[in-house]
C-alpha cells in the first residue's frame, strides 16, 4: 500500500502544482468497487469549487493515462479545511503548538487514540505532549509511519 501511495503523490503532484496548487495530501481508501481517492490541495488564497474542478479535470486526465489504481474509484478534490489532515513532518513542525487528534496503526501503551498539542519534531519523530481532560499528561515520541490518520482540533 505504501507503494501505491508514493506513485499517486508524484502522479497527483505532477498535475496541481502545476496549476499553482500546493498538494497538502491524499488518501487512497481501497475498497472494490468504492474505493476513493481523495486529494487536498491548498493556495496561498485558499481553495474554492473553481479550484477543486480544475485540479479534479487535471487529475483525473494525468490519472486515465498513468492508470496506477486498478479498478473503479471515486476521485474527491478537496480543501485541507479547518481539521486540517497532516501528512509530513514538514506539517507536523508547520502546526506545532495546535491540538491534534491521531490514530495510530500500531498502539503505543495499549492506545491508538491520541489527543494532544504538537510540541514538534525530534529525530524525525512527532513529539506530541497527550492531552487528559485538557491537562497535558505525558509526551509521546511517534514514527510518522506509525500515524495512520492526523487531523488538526479546531477550536472556536
């Protein structure tokens, strides 16, 4: 799977930073006939509809000639949004100090659910300081590997 995720980020990348788009990241969610691939992309003025259809029409060309993913799939453009996904170490130390919510593929003292502020990168590492009732109750160190899903808390 790690694969197929690095061959779409350079085929998906190839065709929206051209545009002058910023691909944030994608996830490629496997499942038969209703599999999805779903692509965030940023701008320094933002992302509206206009933006996602013509990243989409771009994608979705480079995606019919390249055909790295056998089978039907749904293809989703979207905005990084509010609860922001993060990707890459670059994201992790962009949004340090922000409230993150992870899931992990591999659970770290019987927990594969965190909630926590981002403290940053240490030896390529998340450093993320595990929130308890709002109350920061220990630091955790995580291979980025090891984070199957990372959203940013919003807070209003």
């Amino acid at each position: 799977m790690a694969r197929i995720q690095e061959v779409l980020t350079d085929l998906v990348a190839s065709a929206v930073e051209p545009l002058g788009y910023e691909l944030v990241g994608l996830e490629y969610i496997s499942q038969g006939r209703h599999s999805i691939l779903r692509v965030y992309i940023d701008s320094p003025n933002g992302i509206n509809l206009e933006d996602c259809e013509k990243a989409s029409h771009q994608v979705s060309a480079v995606l019919d000639v390249e055909d790295p993913i056998t089978g039907e799939y749904n293809l989703e453009m979207s905005s990084p949004g509010l609860d922001r996904p993060l990707f890459t170490l670059k994201h992790y130390e962009q949004f340090s100090g922000s409230k993150v919510k992870l899931r992990l593929h591999v659970a770290i003292d019987g927990r594969r659910k965190y909630t926590g502020i981002i403290k940053g990168i240490e030896d390529e590492l998340v450093v993320i300081g595990v929130l308890d009732n709002d109350t920061e109750k220990e630091v955790i160190r995580i291979p980025l590997g090891n984070i199957e899903k990372a959203n940013l808390l919003v807070e209003i």
